[in-house]
C-alpha cells in the first residue's frame, strides 16, 4: 500500500473535478484487508447515489493508480453530523458551530475543549466555550469534530 497521504492527494485531486470534497481518509486492517474509508462532501450534501457513484470512481483511481496492493474493502459515506474537521477552511467554513477538539499539547492543563469557533484564519481558530476564548493554532489540534446538539 502506498503512503496514505499519497492515497488521500491523489483521490482528493480527482474528486476535485465533480466538486466533491474528500474530507477525511481512514485506513484500518481487517484481518489481512485493508479497510478503506473516504468521507466526502459536497455543496447541498452527499446523497447515497453519490455514494455509489463514487465508490465506483475511487475504486478505479485506486486501482489506476496501484495504489493499493492486495485485497482492500472501500467505503464511502458523508462525514456525518460529527464530521472531522481538518483543515482552516473546514473551520472558517463552520464559524459559529459547536466542535469539541483535542489538543496535542495541554493549554492550561486541559487537551480537551468544547465550544463554538467564534473566528478562524489560515493559522488558528479562537473557541469559544461560553465563558472564555481560547486561541488554538491547528499544529497543536490532534483531533477536532463539529459537536452539534441534537433535540429530538
């Protein structure tokens, strides 16, 4: 198997031109498959046609590409309500939504935070948790999801 980043640029690169975002990459083994998880998106959502359609198109880069050796399984869904968010466009895209990070370096004692992104630039993001802001570069974020409250 290629190095995952090489597998998520070049899915990413030729997703890119039906305007669908590869959010997040997966990689988990099954035995002795490779368990392959793309999470994409794309203006008005990802239906499960998509899905399909896409599973389909990945599948052959993939295989174009050789970039997996051996017998893989690939899922493609939506990131989902707790979608992962990765880059600084994901969080200048969900200002004023609810995430909960964790950090790689505790700030103040804490490696983990709840609240709503109040601003966001190309090299960190203030949160802000309803009592104090917080200013986080995304080189200390190990891991930040949206965090929505769900009512039913």
């Amino acid at each position: 198997m290629k190095d995952p980043k090489t597998i998520e640029q070049t899915v990413a690169k030729a997703l890119e031109n039906d305007q669908v975002e590869l959010v997040d990459l997966v990689i988990q083994h099954q035995g002795k498959k490779a368990v392959l998880q793309f999470f994409v998106d794309k203006v008005g959502g990802v239906t499960l046609d998509d899905c399909g359609e896409l599973t389909d198109k990945i599948d052959s880069i993939l295989e174009m590409e050789n970039l997996i050796d051996g017998a893989y399984i690939l899922e493609v869904s939506s990131p989902g309500v707790n979608r992962v968010l990765k880059k600084p466009a994901h969080f200048k895209q969900f200002l004023t939504q609810r995430v909960k990070i964790v950090l790689k370096v505790p700030l103040e004692g804490r490696g983990f935070f709840t609240g709503v992104i109040a601003s966001a630039d190309d090299e960190g993001f203030v949160l802000d948790d309803g009592t104090n802001q917080y200013r986080f570069s995304y080189d200390n974020i190990k891991k930040a999801n949206l965090d929505p409250v769900l009512e039913f």
